[in-house]
C-alpha cells in the first residue's frame, strides 16, 4: 500500500514537470507612499481578499473599499491567448479623510509561462468611474513586464495611465500604447495603482484595471456596466433561439 501511494506521488510529480505549469506566487500589497516603502497590508492573491482586515488597515488614510478583486491565470495555459493580471474594486472617502485620500496598491504575480516570447507586448488599460468627487481627484494605473521572475515590481513598464476626473460624476477609460520588452520563460507581471479620492464623505472611485502580455486587451468595460453586458448577452442567446425554434 505504502509503496503504490508512493508510485502515484512519483507519478503526479512527473505529470507536473512535463506540463510544465509550476504554482504561480502571487499577493497584493497596499502602501501609503508612492515609492512603496510605507507598507499597510498585505495578502496571498489566490484567496479571497479580507476587506474587514483591509478596511481596518487603510482607514487611516481616509478610505475604504466595498470590494476588492484580484486575479491572475499564471501558471496555466491561458485559455484567451494572453497572459493577464487583473485588479477590480470599489473605494469610497470616510468621513474622518484628510483633504487628499490616498494610497496605493501593489499586485505582483509570478511563473507567467505563456505567451513564450521572445517579444512580450506589454499594455495596460483601465476604467474608472467617479461619483461626486472633487477636483484632485487623481488616481493612476500602471503595469510591469518582469523576466527575473521574482515578486518585483521593477522591470519594463507601460506609461502610467493618469486620471483627471471633473468634480462630480464621470466616468474615464484608457489605454496605453503597446510596450516591447524581450525575455523568456517564467515570467513576472505586476500592476500599481494609485487611488487618490477629495470630495466629501461617500465620494466613490468604482475601478478596473488591466494588464497583459501578448493580445492587446480592447478597452475595459465600465465597472457599473458589466451586469448590463451579461443582461444584454443572455437577450441575444434568447432571441436566437426562438429564431431556430420558428425555422424548426
């Protein structure tokens, strides 16, 4: 017996070296700083993100978050053709904010395998959308292309992606222009994002953010707009199946 669970161990080990899809590191981590030296949280990526601990951690700037989502497809064959870091949320300013709400959120992930270079397109996109905010609301977004294959956020990045919203409600989507970089496998993606909140207590910044390797992301839908997207899809499917049900 003990030499058959032996076997099978020795036997899944060999199926994992062949597909060749090591387990991918990969966490968040908040900070007061730009320079990313003043940490206030941190967090394993691959489970999901504990917003009372969150919360308790950033009130101090001034902000919470109703939701926070980061994912990752590192370490596997990405069924879209692109390797993708991810980072979606909703903040919003606390009575007790300073005039200028801010931190910012590191989130790094690790044994990218594919695409496999060895030119790597780099590009970023993101969405944001306000509500009554202030002028100097001003939050940001970049993404990082690193071949160490380290949890490092230095490497070849995209141009930050800088919003200026007008006081009140809007909402902004950008994109960068494509970034080459060259390398090899296993690599690094990491993400930064600033948000940067004035207004009054409630003042919310709904965001997502988005950067990948090897297929150019169209432009990331608006956070308030991905239920009416999946409405708006389920009514195609319908009315194409009463169209097949009346030809039938």
């Amino acid at each position: 017996m003990i030499r058959r669970s032996f076997r099978l161990l020795m036997a899944l080990g060999v199926l994992a070296l062949a597909t060749g899809r090591a387990r991918a590191d990969f966490n968040f981590q908040v900070f007061s700083d730009n320079a990313l030296t003043t940490q206030l949280y941190s967090q394993n990526g691959n489970v999901p993100v504990d917003l009372a601990a969150l919360n308790g951690a950033v009130a101090s700037r001034g902000l919470q978050f109703s939701s926070l989502l980061v994912t990752s497809n590192a370490g596997s064959q990405p069924a879209n053709g692109y390797a993708s870091l991810t980072l979606d949320g909703v903040a919003s300013r606390l009575q007790s904010a300073p005039a200028i709400a801010e931190l910012f959120i590191l989130t790094v992930a690790n044994n990218y395998t594919a695409p496999a270079g060895p030119v790597f397109p780099l590009v970023s996109s993101a969405s944001h959308s306000f509500t009554n905010v202030g002028a100097g609301t001003s939050p940001y977004f970049q993404g990082i292309f690193n071949n160490s294959n380290q949890l490092d956020a230095r490497g070849v990045g995209t141009a930050f992606l800088v919003f200026g919203p007008p006081q009140g409600n809007s909402t902004q989507t950008l994109t960068s222009p494509v970034v080459s970089a060259l390398g090899e496998v296993p690599y690094t993606l990491a993400t930064v994002t600033r948000i940067r909140l004035v207004g009054s207590a409630g003042a919310t910044d709904a965001f997502s953010g988005i950067t990948s390797i090897g297929l150019a992301p169209a432009a990331v839908p608006e956070p308030a707009s991905m239920a009416m997207l999946a409405v708006g899809g389920l009514g195609i499917i319908g009315a194409a199946r009463r169209r097949k049900a009346k030809l039938a």
